[in-house]
C-alpha cells in the first residue's frame, strides 16, 4: 500500500501527471519556480526518491534522465482511499461518513463508477457485426468516460 506523498514529493508528481509525457528534472524545477523559490539539486533529489520508491521510471538521455509516472492520480488516490478505509475498525461507518463529506457532484460521479463497475461483461460485449460502445454507454456519457479515463490530466485535484 501506498504512503501518501509528501507535499514536495505531490507538488511534483502533480506535474508529471498533467503534462503525461516523460519529464526532465529542469522542466519540473522551473514550473516549481513559478510558485516557489527551490533549488535543482531539491527537485533531482525528490525526483530519485520518487524513482526509488517506484511512482516515476526513469530513462536517460544525453546527460540526464527524463520521469514519466508509473500509475495514474486517480490510481494513488484510490490506492490510498482504500488503505484508509481498510484500517477502519467500523468500514460501513466510514463509508457512510466519507459519503456524507462529498458533494452533490462528488456522489454523482460515485454512482457513475458504480454503474461502470457492476455492469455485466456480457452487457459490454458488442453485437455481432455491430461496432461502438456497448448499449446504454453513448460516446461521452460518464460511462464511457469512467471506463477510458487513466487520470492523466490531473484528475482528483
């Protein structure tokens, strides 16, 4: 299970999740800089802690490396929703608690994904000789959306 990030490690993986290519430690240091005064030799040590710890893989290129993330946002935000809700000694309690929290938008969107998720594999499969999304999950609905979602334009924040 995942720990949560730091707020200089997240500051970081923020950026590397919204821009959703590989990333050099200068890039992230001058879009850093925007909001705060931070040294390069800061960021390279957040961006190998963050190697070392397995969110970002890392390839070199001339003569430094460039990050691109392991998993998604909503991947770390569900690994640590669940880790919480694991360590609860009531869950059902929890569950009601963090559902009371959410906002009308927030709850529309969780009965969206419990939709995605109770949907019947067989319901998905398409119809010989027809093409397209499966009935009932028109091109843009929140279905459909929920199901190609990978996160990457800084979902969750």
């Amino acid at each position: 299970m995942p720990r949560q990030l730091g707020e200089l490690e997240d500051a970081v993986m923020t950026r590397i999740w919204q821009w959703n290519r590989p990333v050099t430690v200068r890039e992230v240091l001058e879009d850093l800089q925007q909001e705060r005064s931070i040294a390069y030799t800061t960021v390279m040590t957040v961006m190998d802690n963050l190697h070392q710890k397995g969110w970002v893989r890392r390839e070199v290129e001339g003569r430094a490396y460039r990050y691109t993330a392991v998993s998604t946002r909503a991947a770390y935000s569900a690994a640590l929703m669940n880790e919480a809700w694991s360590k609860s000694d009531n869950p059902a309690a929890a569950l009601v608690a963090f559902f009371g929290m959410m906002s009308p938008e927030q709850r529309q969107a969780l009965r969206d994904a419990i939709r995605v998720v109770q949907r019947d594999p067989e319901e998905e499969a398409p119809e010989p000789g027809r093409e397209g999304p499966p009935q009932g999950a028109a091109e843009g609905s929140p279905e459909r959306d929920a199901e190609g979602a990978d996160g990457g334009g800084g979902a969750g924040r």
